[in-house]
C-alpha cells in the first residue's frame, strides 16, 4: 500500500471541518432565509407628544448616596408579574 492512497484520508479532516462549520453557520444565521426589514417593514413617524416637567435640581452636593435608593433589596425592587398559568 502507497502513500498516495492515504492521502484522501488526511484531506478529508479539513474539508469535513469547513463544511461542518458552514453547515452549522447557515443553520444558526439563517442568511438565505431572513427578510429585509427596511424595506418590508414600514414605520409611520408621528409627532412626539407629552411634555417635559422639571422635578427638581440639586447643586453641590457631596452625597454619595441617592436617598431612597433600592439597589440592595432585590425582592421588592424586581416583582413578579402575575397572570394565568394556564
């Protein structure tokens, strides 16, 4: 047996690679199958509404904490929406 039969075996781990990789990457990206969202997609502009209301100001201050804060009580900041489990 030569060497040169064997070397379809060697090429053969490369090529399995780049067509495993390629496989999976149009899988996953799903390039041949996604639409073009600005041109099928339209949106309607309209007029922003509402109004801006000034709650208030504070200058020099040298607090390095904001009164009233919840960073550290987990359970009551995120709550739980509550709706029909069936």
């Amino acid at each position: 047996m030569s060497d040169d039969n064997g070397l379809w075996l060697l090429a053969l781990g490369p090529t399995g690679a780049t067509a495993l990789y390629w496989a999976l990457y149009r899988y996953y990206r799903n390039t041949d199958k996604s639409h073009a969202f600005e041109r099928e997609t339209t949106v309607e502009a309209q007029p922003v509404t509402g109004s801006d209301r000034k709650v208030d100001e504070i200058k020099g201050t040298r607090a390095s904490r904001i009164s009233g804060e919840n960073g550290g009580a987990y359970r009551t900041r995120v709550q739980r929406v509550s709706g029909d489990s069936s």
